[in-house]
C-alpha cells in the first residue's frame, strides 16, 4: 500500500488517478479506512457491497473469476480497461504499464 500511494502521488500531476476498492467485511471498515489513512491515500476509496461477489469480480474482469486479492485493474483516459494485475505486482511494472498511457 505505501509504494502504490508513492506512486499514485508521483503520477497525479500527469493525470494518474488511484481508486481503490476494499473488498473488507463491513465489519471490518474500520480497519480499511485506518489502513488508508495511515497511508496517507488520497483519492476515492470504497468498500464494496454486493450481495455476490463473484459477478462482480466476472464483471469487472473475465480472468479475475476468483477474487485474488491483490487485484489491480488499469484504465484508459477514454476509460477502457488496458491491463489487469492479479497477486503481488512490482511497483516498477505497475509505473511501467501506467505511464504508457500517460
């Protein structure tokens, strides 16, 4: 989390926007916005709420049927998603891929 807002932080002025997304109990909000705010992230941030978590997962990427988490999905100015990242990704990959569409 601290690299991501390293970055997010970094890329803001070329129009890079983070949001991200808690896939945390509701009981457990509060730990996610300590979390956040620990890390000084800035930006939207949500928890999610649905009653089935797998059609949100489908829907937001065929490939990411599963849920893993760590899961990081890249989007275009237009707003098409480009790239996904399921798991542990290098802070280096993720500038890579992100200032590409800069």
């Amino acid at each position: 989390m601290p690299k991501l807002v390293q970055l997010s932080r970094k890329l803001a002025s070329r129009g890079f926007d983070l949001v991200m997304i808690s896939a945390d109990e509701a009981e457990q909000r509060g730990a996610a916005a300590k979390l956040l705010e620990d890390n000084r992230a800035e930006g939207a941030s949500y928890l999610l709420k649905t009653a089935d978590n797998d059609k949100f997962y489908s829907a937001v990427d065929a490939k990411w049927s599963s849920g893993e988490l760590p899961a990081l999905f890249l989007y275009d100015r237009s707003g098409k998603k480009v790239r996904s990242f399921f798991g542990e990704t290098s802070i280096a990959d993720l500038e890579t891929a992100i200032s590409k569409l800069l």
